[in-house]
C-alpha cells in the first residue's frame, strides 16, 4: 500500500464517485466488496460519504438527490486540473459540453462535470483541501481509469487538445487502444468499443478497483446482490472481471497474475 500526501499532476485520473439511488446500500455492498470505511458527511456535505482505506480517501458515494430519479447510476472519473474554470472553457472549445458548471466544494476544491464530443461524462477537480485518492496499489483501490467510445480519433484529439495528453499506442488486430501519457507515463487508457457493444451503451469513463483475487471478488458480486458482465480472464495487466454492482453501477475489478508481473498480490 502506497501513500500520496500531494496533489495530483494535471490530466490525471485523480478520483472517483458513485451517485446512487440508495447510499446506504451501496456504502454496504462496496464495503463489504473492497473493504472500505465510509463516513457519511453532515448536511452541508450533501451527505457525501467518503470510502477510506488506512484512515484516508479512496472515494466517494453519495445519493441521486430528490427530483433528479432519472440520473444514471455510475461510477465518474474526476480529472485533476489547476484551473477548473480555464479548462472547463477548454471542453467548450473542443467540442465538449459542460454538464454542471464550475463550482465550489466547500473548502475542499472546485469541481465541474463535462462531456466529450462523443458523450463520455467525466468530471474536472481543482484541488483545495481535498486532493484526490491518497491511496494506492492495494486491494480496494482505484487501479485504471479508461474512456471507451465508438469515435476513437475523435476522442484522442479532444483530450489531446484539453489535457495535453500523448498517446502510447498498444493496438493490435480488432484491438485499438492507447494509453493517456502525461509526462512520458501512463495515466490512463482511451479505446474503441468492439463492434458488438450494444447501442445502448454509451461512451464512458471506466473505473478499475483493485483486488487480490479477481474470482473471489467476482463471486462476492453476486453474493452481494451484482451480475458479472464478464467473468474473469488474464490479461497483460492483470485478471480482469467486468461486473455490475447491485444498483446498476458498472465497473470493473483487476488482480495481478502472472502476466503482469507481479503474481504475489499488490504488496508484493
């Protein structure tokens, strides 16, 4: 387990939340799946609960407020900026929407939630007092972040132009993906929905938590009341498993293997 006691470099996936029709019974299913602590804030926190591992912030879980029944049930990726305001005039300017316009979190930041030009939500976090995910590769951890759309070029050239991204291209037949470089490293994935992805689903930002066992976690989904979209398989990265919790929230969850190297669990 990897701590981080500093604000997060621009353009990275810096931390994830859930809107959910019921809080208390998501704060229990993730709970019991990742082994979070979460602490429900006051009133003047909307509620927001914040999941902690090791006494500091994973993530967060709040509720779909009253009137708004129709807003989806998923997981949003937050981007790290300096200037929420300056980049969220950047989306416009690429072709993005802005979808709640900046605003103050209290003392702890200054969020906005956006929309790329082929639909993909994700939202945009200026740090004040809160900076992010403060920890890192161990089970119940944000592992990968990932924007999955069915216009890939036109997805690279937006956040290329509003994050300054590069692009490490790893494609390879009936494959297109790129990683979201930042500095010559790995920040997050961008890629081409497959072919078969039924219309329904949109363009999103996905969210990948850490496990130690990706089959054991796939089988307290269900035991915990969510499907299994795809059940676990290795990959060059990990065992992954694609799966819904039980309110329609959709994720995924990874584990090392030998592929990855590193087959002893995230502490090794």
């Amino acid at each position: 387990m990897l701590f981080r006691d500093e604000r997060w470099p621009d353009g990275t996936p810096c931390w994830v939340d859930l809107m959910a029709p019921d809080q208390r019974k998501a704060v229990d299913f993730y709970s019991a799946l990742l082994g979070w602590e979460v602490a429900v804030g006051g009133e003047e926190t909307g509620h927001y609960g914040m999941a902690m591992l090791g006494g500091r912030p994973v993530a967060g879980i709040g509720e779909i407020p009253p009137g708004q029944a129709g807003m989806p049930t998923v997981w949003t990726t937050y981007l790290a900026v300096s200037d929420v305001d300056k980049t969220a005039a950047a989306v416009t300017g690429a072709g993005g929407q802005i979808l709640m316009a900046p605003m103050d979190v209290m003392a702890e930041g200054r969020m906005a939630v956006a929309a790329d030009p082929t639909g993909a939500v994700f939202g945009l976090w200026q740090p004040g007092r809160h900076f992010g995910t403060q920890v890192l590769e161990a089970p119940g951890t944000q592992a990968w972040n990932e924007i999955m759309t069915r216009d890939y070029e036109a997805a690279k050239t937006f956040y290329g132009e509003v994050f300054g991204y590069s692009f490490g291209d790893i494609s390879a037949e009936g494959f297109r993906y790129a990683t979201l470089d930042i500095d010559g490293r790995p920040a997050g994935g961008i890629g081409l929905l497959p072919a078969d992805t039924p219309p329904e689903v949109p363009a999103n930002w996905t969210t990948y938590f850490a496990v130690a066992d990706a089959d054991a976690s796939a089988a307290k989904v269900t035991e915990l009341g969510g499907t299994i979209v795809a059940p676990p398989a290795d990959s060059a990265y990990g065992r992954v498993a694609a799966v819904v919790d039980d309110q329609g929230a959709s994720f995924r969850l990874i584990a090392p293997n030998e592929r990855s190297g590193n087959p002893e669990g995230w502490d090794a």
